[in-house]
C-alpha cells in the first residue's frame, strides 16, 4: 500500500497531537510487519477517533487513519470492512480542500491494491490506471511514487496472465532502481552507503523473478534470484527475515523446476532463518515457508512429513491473520489435497466443506479460489462414490471460471486468451470425464455437460472474432483506426518475422519484432475491449443443450467430439486420453448421448497411417499401398462411426464438431464392412462447435457479388524488384527483409487449370445473376484480394503452402510444404511458435519476392485475418491442405481456417491433403453447376463427390475437400 501521510496544514499545539498520531500510524506500520493484527486493529481504531476529534468526523485529515484501519481489516482478510474504509477514505482525500493529488493517487492505489486481492481484476486496473495517470502530473523526483504504481499494475497484469503488459511496466521500474543504486560523484566524494538503494534494486529484481516463474521461464527467474541473493546477503546478513524470503523464493522455483533436494534444503533454511529472526513471536511469512514446503513433500510422495510441516504452518496462520485470510485458506486446502493424496478422504472433506464455507462468507460466492475448492472437493466426492454431488462441484467450479473468463477477455491479447483457457480446459475436461464414467445415464446431468462444453469448445475464436462483428455492425471509427493499426501491424510483424535478415541483422529484426508484437497485444485487448457489445450471447441469446434440439433439423443428428483423460476417480490417478463424443438428436425423450468412442492414441495412429499414404499418393511415390489405404478407412468407420449409430437411426445428417487429430480426417472417405464409403449414406457439416448453429443468419443474403482468384503469375515483379536482393528493398518501409532460408529454393510453378476452372465458375455465376469479378494471372494479386468487401462468394485457385512439414511439391498438384531448416527468429517472433504464419496461398509475384526477400504474394493465415468478410457467404479455397494447421485441443485448427473464418466468412470450404491440380477442377466446375441449379452447398459438395467417385474411385481424387462453418 501507498500509506497516505498526514496534512501539511496543522500548526501550534494541533501540531503536536498530529506528530502523536504520526507515532501511531508507524506503530501501527510495525505490528502489522510482525503479524500482531488484533493489536494493530486496536491500535488503529483508537488512532482514527483520535483523528477525528483534532479534524472533524468528515475531515480530509482522518483519511490516513481511516486507511490504516483499512490495512488492518485487509491483512486481516476482512475485505468488506476493508473496502468499506478505503472507500470512505478516498471520499475524503477528493473532497478535501487543498489537499495535493498524491492523496488521491495513494486512495486510489490501495483501493485498487484491496480489489485485486478480492478478484475485482477490472476495478482495479480502472483505479490503477487512474492512479497512473495523475502521477505523471505530479513533481515526484525520487520517482518512488511512480516506481511503487507501475509495480501494482504489473502484479495485477501477472494475476490476469497478461504477462507481456506487465514485463514492460517491471523492466521499466528495475531500471530505475539500478540507475539510483549507481553511486554518483556526490555519494562518492560523502562516503553515502548506497545499501538502501541496492537492497531496493534487488526487489524490484525479485518482482520481475515472479513474472518468469509465473511465465515458465525459470532459468530467467533463477538467474535474477541469484542476483538479488548476492545483494541482500552482504548487506542484511545471512539470518536477515529479506534474505530468508529470498531463500524461500528459490526453493519454490527449484520445487517446480524438479530439483526437490535444493529446495528442500534452501526452504528449510528460510525457515530457520525467519524463525530465529523473529523470535518467538510466530510470523506468516514462515507459515507461508511451512506451506511451500508442505506442498514439495506433497510433490515428492512425502505425504506424512508434508502433512506435519504443514499443519505446523496452521496455527500460525490463525493466530497472525484469522481463520478467514486467504493465506490460511491456501493453507487448509494443502492439507485438504494431501490427505487426498494419502486416500483420506473423510478428513479431506471435512477440511474442504469448512474452507468453502469460511471462503464464501469472507470472498463471496464468485471469487476465483472457490473454483480450486470446489474443484478439490469433486474430486473428494467422487472418490468416495458420490457422483452426483461431485457432479455438482465440478459444475460449480467451472461456472465460477467462466464467468472470470468472460471478464477477462475483455482485457487480454488474442494469445492471453489462448493461454488461459489451456489453464482452465483442464478443469472443463476433468468434469467431462467424471461424467462420461459415472453420469452417462444422467440425462439432466447430460444436458448441463453439453451446454459446459458448447460455451468453453471454441472460446477464444469466437471471442477473437468479436471485434470483426463489430466493425460490421457499427461505424466506430476509433474501432475502425485500431483495427486498421492491428492489420497494418500483423503485417509488418508477419513480414519480419519470415523474412528477418541475415544473421548479423537479426538482432535489430528481432527488437523490431518484439516492438510489434507488443504493440499486437495492446491493440487486440483494446479491440475485445471496445467489441464487449458484440459478444455472442448478447447478439445472439444462450445456446444450451434446448437451443441446440430445436436448431437441429428432423433428420439431423449433432456429434461434438472431445479429448478426454480417463481419469481413475477412485484412485486419483491420470488414465489413457480418449475421445468422447457428445451426440445430440433433435426430439426424443433424451436428446443428449456421451459416449466413450476410443483410445485416443489408437485412433490418432489410424489416422496418421491413413494421412501417411495419402501423401504417398499425392507425392507419386511408388511405395504407396492402396490396400493399406483402404484397412485404415475400414478400420477408421469401425472406431469412429460404429459407436454412433445406434443413435443415429433413419437420421443421415450430421452436423460434426471434431477434436484432435479428427480435425484433419474427412469423415466421408471412412468405409463400412459393406465397403461402402460414408458419403454414399449421410450428408455430412462440420461447425468449428455447436454454437455455430445459431451464428449466422438464417436467411441467406440476395444474389450478389462473386470475387474469383486463379491461375496467378507467380513470377510477376513488382516495380523496383530485380532477381537479387537490394538495399532499396532491405530498407523497406514495412520492415521487411531478405529471406534467410525458410523459402530458399521454394518455386510456386503455374497452375494453368486453376484458369480453366476460375472462367468456368465465372460463366455459371454469371448466368445465376451474380456480378463476378474475375483476377488471372498478373491481376490476381494480393491487393485484389485485400481491397473485397464482405462478397457473397470468394473463390480462390491457387497453391497452398505449408511450413515445417517434409519439403515436397508436385506440379501436379496444389500445394508445397515447406521444411524449416532454419528459424529465423527465436520465442514468439519463431514462425514455428506462431502458426497463424505457418500456412497461407501464394498469389502473383510471389516467386519474384522470395528472391528478393518480402512476402508479398505470400499470404498467410496471419494476413487473411485482416480481411473483411462478414457476410460472405462461401470461400472455397481450391488449393492444397488449406484446413491443416496447428491443432489445439478444444481449440481447432490453426491456420487458414481460422484465419478465414474468423475475418467473417459463413462457410469455408477446404482440403486436408495434396490435391490433384486436373482433377480438383472438374470437382469445383461440377459443385458450382449444382449450385448454379439451386443445390444447397453441402449438398452440392457431396453429390459432386460422389460423381467423382465414380469416375476416379480412389479418394485422393474426390475426398480431400469438406466444408466448414454455417450448416446447410
């Protein structure tokens, strides 16, 4: 906290009771260092009615008492009565008069700093921000005032997993420490120690330790806790309570890191070093040593000495701070978990029934530890056979994650969001699974999973693609300049990024890289930010498993696939990873179904073997084996369609939402015993989750604009390029620079039936009333492409590609992957860690631009999202492996996907592996002639599938291609 001081404006005898106060609030300082909170709560309370009889009841002068009574009640855990007081205190400090605004900027603080604590995460980044902002007003030289605030604002961007806002903010404020802690010509020549200022560098070096360990980055946090061990050491001493801190820090990094004898033995050492320092009067911070401790034993199968050592750390924490305090809730739940551990299970329950109770009267019933505790005690619960209940809490924990998520959406980076709903999936995937073993039967139970899974499947795309829906619908022009920076940004960062210099410029490419990438994540916060009025559920209403029925045609049935752990209730062990589905049929008594479908490994190695050989052919390569082709497809259908039926009846529609690995498999080439092919018997949709059932519009725009790019020139140059690199193009305005091997030697040859095709399509659009725009060869460039708006049809017939994949290419077919030999860059400017990069179609002047090192013509997944395509209708991309990607788990694929679906379009139609150039385009002519004559998409699809089946009965001709997005 920023403790206010006192007035500046008291004289005469008043003088001497405000210099008596002032003893007080130092007083009070000292017994809360030493944990005597019911002492420093009296001292405090006796302190403001003191205040209040020198200033008056409403006076600006009782504020700094006011906020140590608040302090209190905040060390304490007593939140409301805290909030209460900071409240009442910042009141005052704006209403008094003359009062300079360092007392604002102090209220302002603690009450931000008492709101984080609380899990009020949005209130208080607005009060911090506020704070911030009239500090920069103020005269603050030693830039303590300032330092202290950016510090909070970085904890709290650490505790919303925004680590890059808060890197910066802590970067800045160690900075400033290590300038002040350098000793200048004045300290030199008077022989002033520089201790106090060091010992200060050296915790704003533990602050920025937190940050890495928080980010995984342990040796980053290791190095600066070495660092600022070697500082405190010396100055302090060995028995010093900071460097027993220190110690301790060290010791949960080495616990995580897996070095249990290190940590051990440093946290056992904080703990006799804060013993010995304080003496016999029992402190928290060693309670808070006993508990890390504790949870190492718990960590190394020690369950007995972890339960000792614990239970050391209890009393402490009740008698220092209450049985209310946080810090003394962790410390039950830890006990609560070994006895877990140890198959104690009664006396689990026991302890987490009284940490939930004590947790909702002092926290509320929405604050994020209730999620953990909840959580633990489903666990407890199901262990012991009592599945219902467990049912319940799992349930429980989740609805308080989900609504923490929705609130911090609206604040985070499109790769924050990612990062915390991979935190949170595991807890979504664990009640899944307790279900699929122990609920199955439960249709009420059945109906609450699927609604869990229909709002948490697909989260971050939807909420990704908010912003985009706003553009759309509204005439902001502050959305509209941000997103425009975003796109422009992207861009330049993309360009960086695959094409980052030689070896003795990437040190600038990567500073550059990391200047945007920053400036990306600002950007996308803001955007979900100002987008929160498009939230799905707002335009939209709640899809639940109700909804979802009565969206479901007759004749349809709804399978949501999902990767699950096997989890062994009775046990507390992990198990195998499965592939459950959820299966949904509109009417009937019990619409919902969860099946156990198969072992995840198992299947996924059919899949690879089917894909295997599928490359096989698309390669020419003399080994491919269309017998073993045919033995996965069979084998394929027995593992995943056969579970199914039962539940499908006389209904042959499927509307499909995979997982994993099935994400990359065309349903439709699975073949039955019978040897007939899936695509003979159902009509098949796939919908990134169920949700996208409600999406779109249901009435279709009128007949409207057709925008086709085909048969590019890829070695169009554009002005001013020549055949080998150039300073001109190396100083780039947009940052781009020469390739440094990640598309040496790649050449995009001419596709001259993509031209055939595109003037094909044209004529059949044409004759259906739609005004077509057709780009060949030199027009069918990048800017053609980037200058659409929201057309009712976008077809694009070129060559996809593909990085880090076996470097192969056919001119036969559409597509090239691309072997990284080399990375670029390094972290998060690695294409490799960005798969938004990885996939993307090339497009005229793109062999004219690898040769001189920019990526126009190359577009990525990562460009594509500056498209804008809200209420196009269709996309097809005639070209290679246009749906593969990056797969994440609840997530989808990564890549053009995404990308174009995300920026708008309704349905996505796509492939999954190399397509014969020849044959894709009598499939694409024969789809759009269906549609010309009023066959819906997927049905238009699937007919001409099957009569390229007859003519080329193989597969590889007539299976790669599915559609994805709006159903039929």
């Amino acid at each position: 906290m920023l403790l206010l001081s006192m007035p500046g404006n008291v004289c005469g005898s008043d003088a001497v009771t405000a210099d008596l106060l002032q003893a007080r609030y130092d007083r009070i300082n000292r017994l809360l260092k030493d944990g005597r909170l019911d002492d420093a709560l009296q001292q405090a309370l006796r302190t403001l009615d003191m205040a209040r009889g020198l200033y008056g009841q409403e006076s600006a002068g009782t504020a700094p008492a006011i906020d140590r009574v608040a302090a209190v009640y905040r060390a304490m855990g007593r939140f409301a009565d805290a909030e209460t007081n900071l409240i009442a205190a910042l009141d005052l400090v704006r209403r008094g008069p003359d009062l300079p605004p360092e007392y604002t900027v102090s209220a302002l603080n603690n009450l931000a700093g008492l709101y984080r604590e609380m899990g009020r995460y949005g209130d208080a980044e607005a009060l911090y921000l506020r704070a911030v902002d009239m500090q920069k007003s103020l005269r603050d030289e030693s830039g303590e005032g300032e330092a202290a605030l950016l510090s909070n604002l970085a904890v709290l961007y650490m505790n919303l997993a925004r680590y890059a806002d808060a890197e910066p903010l802590l970067k800045r404020v160690l900075a400033m420490a290590e300038k002040k802690a350098e000793p200048d010509r004045l300290s030199q020549r008077m022989k002033i120690s520089m201790d106090g200022r060091r010992l200060e560098w050296g915790r704003r070096m533990l602050n920025l330790a937190n940050l890495y360990f928080e980010m995984k980055r342990h040796e980053d946090a290791e190095s600066l806790t070495m660092r600022a061990l070697g500082i405190f050491q010396p100055i302090l001493g060995e028995e010093h309570p900071e460097v027993a801190r220190v110690k301790g820090d060290l010791g949960v990094l080495y616990s995580a890191t897996g070095q249990y004898a290190r940590a051990e033995k440093l946290l056992t050492e904080a703990i006799n070093s804060a013993s010995t320092a304080y003496g016999d009067k029992p402190q928290p911070v060693v309670a808070e040593y006993y508990v890390s401790l504790a949870q190492l034993y718990q960590e190394m199968g020690n369950y007995r000495d972890a339960l000792k050592v614990a239970g050391h750390a209890l009393p402490i924490l009740q008698n220092t701070l209450g049985g209310s305090h946080p810090k003394t809730l962790r410390c039950l739940n830890t006990i609560a978990v070994i006895h877990i551990y140890r198959g104690e299970y009664e006396q689990a329950e026991s302890v987490l029934r009284q940490v939930l109770e004590t947790a909702r009267a002092s926290l509320g019933s929405r604050h994020e530890s209730l999620a953990v505790y909840l959580s633990n005690l489903g666990n407890v619960l199901a262990a012991r056979g009592r599945h219902r209940e467990a049912n319940r809490m799992f349930a429980g924990a989740i609805g308080i994650n989900e609504q923490k998520r929705e609130d911090a959406f609206l604040i985070l980076s499109e790769q924050q969001k990612l990062n915390y709903v991979s935190s949170m999936l595991h807890q979504v995937k664990l009640y899944l699974s307790h279900l699929l073993q122990h609920g199955a039967s439960d249709p009420e139970a059945l109906g609450e999973a699927m609604t869990v899974w229909l709002r948490w499947k697909g989260a971050v795309q939807e909420a990704q693609g908010r912003y985009g829906d706003a553009l759309y619908r509204s005439d902001d022009p502050v959305l509209r300049r941000k997103f425009d920076e975003l796109v422009r940004v992207r861009r330049e960062l993309g360009g960086i990024q695959l094409f980052g210099g030689q070896a003795a410029r990437q040190r600038g490419a990567a500073e550059t890289a990391s200047r945007l990438e920053k400036r990306k994540q600002a950007l996308e916060a803001e955007l979900s930010g100002l987008s929160r009025d498009y939230a799905f559920e707002r335009r939209i209403g709640k899809v639940d498993i109700a909804r979802l029925t009565e969206l479901l045609p007759p004749d349809a049935v709804y399978v949501d696939f999902a990767e699950i752990a096997m989890t062994d209730f009775s046990r507390q062990m992990p198990g195998r990873m499965h592939y459950a589905a959820f299966v949904v049929a509109s009417g009937g008594k019990d619409p919902v179904r969860l099946l156990d479908i198969a072992d995840r490994d198992a299947l996924d190695a059919v899949i690879g073997s089917y894909l295997k050989e599928m490359r096989k052919k698309a390669a020419g390569r003399p080994d491919h084996d269309p017998t073993r082709l045919e033995r996965d497809a069979v084998q394929l259908y027995r593992m995943l369609l056969n579970p199914l039926l039962p539940g499908l009846n006389v209904r042959t529609r499927l509307y499909v939402s995979p997982d994993g690995l099935l994400n990359l498999i065309p349903l439709e080439v699975l073949k039955s015993e019978s040897g007939r092919y899936a695509v003979e018997d159902y009509r098949i949709n796939y919908v990134a989750s169920g949700r996208d059932l409600a999406r779109f519009d249901t009435v279709d725009p009128p007949v409207g604009r057709a925008v086709i790019l085909a048969d590019p020139d890829f070695d169009l140059k554009r002005p001013g390029q020549g055949d080998t690199q150039t300073p001109a193009v190396e100083a780039a305005e947009d940052g781009r620079r020469p390739a440094v091997g990640i598309f040496s030697g790649v050449h995009f040859d001419r596709l001259p039936d993509t031209k055939q095709e595109a003037e094909a399509i044209g004529t059949l659009l044409k004759a259906s009333g739609y005004r077509v725009d057709l780009y060949e060869g030199r027009e069918a460039v990048e800017e053609n492409l980037f200058a659409v708006r929201h057309p009712r049809i976008l077809h694009i017939a070129t060559h996809g590609y593909f990085l880090n994949g076996n470097a192969t290419a056919s001119a036969a077919t559409r597509g090239v992957r691309i072997l990284l030999q080399e990375p670029v860059l390094t972290n998060l400017n690695d294409p490799v860690q960005n798969p938004m990069l990885r996939s993307g179609v090339a497009l005229a002047g793109a062999n004219a631009s690898i040769r001189v090192g920019t990526d126009h013509g190359l577009v990525s997944a990562e460009r594509v999202l500056g498209l804008n395509l809200r209420g196009t209708d269709l996309v097809t991309l005639s070209a290679c492996e246009t749906g593969t990607g990056d797969i994440r788990a609840g997530e989808g694929v990564f890549g053009l996907k995404r990308a174009f679906l995300m920026s708008g379009a309704k349905t996505l139609m796509m492939s999954l592996w190399n397509v014969p150039s020849a044959e894709t385009t009598t499939l694409m002519t024969e789809f759009y002639t269906r549609m010309s004559r009023g066959a819906l998409k997927a049905s238009a699809l699937r007919e001409a599938k099957l009569k390229m089946m007859k003519q080329n009965p193989h597969p590889f001709y007539w299976g790669a291609f599915i559609m994805v997005g709006k159903p039929e």
